[in-house]
C-alpha cells in the first residue's frame, strides 16, 4: 500500500469542503487509477490530498513512510520563459529534491528514459522549442529518472499528436508493469482505460457550499456511463 485515504473530505477553508471521497481508496504499486470530472469539480483539491500536501477536514489517510512521490504537470502550464535545455528540465525535479541545487549534465538514467521517449537527441536543445509531444516526454524522463514509488500525472496526453501520445503511454504501461503506482488525472475516457483498472469519478456538488463526490468505479464502467450520456 502506497496511499490508502477511507471517508475523507478536503478543502481550503474550514465549513466548505471541496471534495469527498466516499469508502476507501487504495494507491498500491502495480496499480494505476484514474480521476475523472468536470473543471471545478476539486480534481486538483483531490490530487493534493492524495499527495498530502492538503489536511484532511475529516476521514483518514494512511501513507507508506517513506514513499517518494513525483509529479507529471500539464506540459502546457510548463513556464518557458526561463531558458534551458531539455536536459535541464528533465532533471529539474530530480535536482531540486536531492541536492536542493542544479544538476549538470543528464545522468545514465535520464539518457536511457530520454532515448526510450525518442527525445535523447534533443538533450541540449531548447526546451522552448520544442514541440508539444517533445516536451511531455521529456517531463516524463524527469519524472520517471527519479524512480517515484508514485507518479500523478495531470492531462499526460492533452494535445499531443497520435505518435506522441502512443509511445507516452507505452512507456507509462510498462512502469507500471514493473511495480510504478500512478494516478492519471485526465478528461480522456480513451486514456484512462487505456492505464487504470480503476477511477475516481467526481460529481460535482447539487447544493450550494456541498463538496463534489469522488466514488470508486472500473475503469470499463467508465465508458458504459459515458456511452449512456451520463456526466459526472
């Protein structure tokens, strides 16, 4: 068990709860779950919580000691104004939680993940100019070259073209073969059916003030409840 949250509700300001996940909700390695839900529906509130950087308001959450965590942001929230080198944003994350500095150069794990992702030659490139695709691969290297026991991605595949998006989720399949907990967060049915055996699907809140309902369901019910019309 990586992360395991039972009854829990979180939120920002005490009397007005964002998001409730109803019964448990278990992360274990080999495992990949989805959330799904509208914007506004506390997809980020719930993220938060699930990587304890948000108290509960009420429930428990149990977390394995000692589980390091990474992060998958939007390649499009990704600030380019700041210039460096692909290599440096892929070792961005790594550098800044272990030595709490900048890292030089790409080291032998982040060149294989980045020759995996079929980003390796464009280590010394800028990162800016790089397409959408290439950027989200090699976020990805970074995320994947710091060896998280859990991965949260945010929209993984939001904009990337049919060869980017194939190859990503590949790459994210087969981490998760080999013992990577995730959690994909995405507006893709397509996406997270192709990763999670599982998904958190939010409700948003009927009543003024109510917090938005996350209950458990399988990643193919996901369809059936699309296919049917239903909104979460």
């Amino acid at each position: 068990m990586l992360v395991e949250l039972t009854d829990c509700t979180f939120g920002y300001v005490p009397g007005r709860p964002v998001v409730r996940v109803e019964g448990t909700v278990r992360l274990e390695p080999q495992t990949c779950v989805g959330i799904f839900g509208p914007n506004g529906a506390g997809k980020t509130t719930l993220v938060r919580g699930l990587l304890g950087l948000l108290r509960p308001m009420s429930g428990v959450v149990r977390r394995d000691a000692g589980t390091r965590q990474g992060y998958l942001p939007q390649h499009r929230g990704t600030d380019l104004s700041w210039p460096m080198s692909a290599c440096d944003a892929a070792t961005l994350a790594t550098s800044a939680r272990r030595r709490f500095g900048w890292a030089t150069g790409c080291g032998a794990r982040m060149k294989r993940l980045m020759e995996v992702l079929r980003v390796g030659e464009l280590a010394n490139r800028p990162f800016a100019k790089l397409s959408g695709g290439q950027q989200q691969r090699v976020l990805l290297a970074g995320a994947l070259a710091d060896e998280p026991a859990l991965l949260v991605l945010d929209e993984p595949t939001d904009g990337l073209d049919v060869g980017s998006r194939d190859l990503l989720l590949r790459v994210l399949r087969d981490a998760i073969g080999r013992g990577l907990g995730a959690v994909v967060v995405s507006h893709d049915a397509d996406d997270i059916v192709a990763l999670c055996g599982s998904v958190l699907w939010l409700e948003p809140a009927r009543e003024p003030d109510a917090p938005s309902v996350a209950h458990l369901i399988s990643a193919t019910s996901l369809r059936e409840r699309l296919a049917v019309g239903r909104t979460p």
